[in-house]
C-alpha cells in the first residue's frame, strides 16, 4: 500500500475498525517517537506522532538494541516504520 498518514491511518480505523483497508496491510508511517517501551509480555513498543495523531508500533526483540537516548529509538527522533499494520482494539 506505500506510505500512509497517521492521521488517515486513525479515521480508517474509526471508521471501520477492523474492515479498515489497512488491517493486515504492509504500510509506511513516519512520526516522531514520543514514547517507547517494553511490554511485561516481551513486545516492544514505539509511539510515533505526526501532527496531532497517533500510532502505536510494535515489534519483537530484534529492535532492542536500537533503543534509548543517542540511538535510532529514542525520544522525539524523527522514524520511518514500514510493517503490517493491525486492528489493535485500542480505539
């Protein structure tokens, strides 16, 4: 699907919820990281902004050693994410 704002991304998701076009798509979001961490279920998380909307990535232990301050995952850094995009329920 190529690159999506995070701001469509969010109204197809309210709109539609899990019929969304996007559930279950490869797509393309960039933002900045405003939150990062680690689930007690071992899955990593980042939360990107663009404007005044959200998205919430997740991702397995591969990524741990790009977190924290001074590398790739850290607060207010500027990130292109490409994945399958998921009907989280978190709407």
């Amino acid at each position: 699907m190529g690159r999506v704002s995070i701001g469509d991304l969010n109204s197809s998701f309210l709109e539609s919820g899990s019929e969304s076009n996007y559930n279950h798509s490869v797509i393309e979001i960039a933002g900045n990281i405003i939150a990062y961490g680690l689930t007690e279920e071992g899955v990593y998380t980042v939360t990107l902004r663009e404007n005044d909307h959200e998205a919430l990535c997740t991702f397995e232990e591969s990524i741990s050693k790009q977190l924290g301050g001074g590398r790739t995952i850290s607060s207010g850094a500027s990130v292109t994410v490409r994945g399958q995009c998921q009907s989280t329920g978190f709407f």
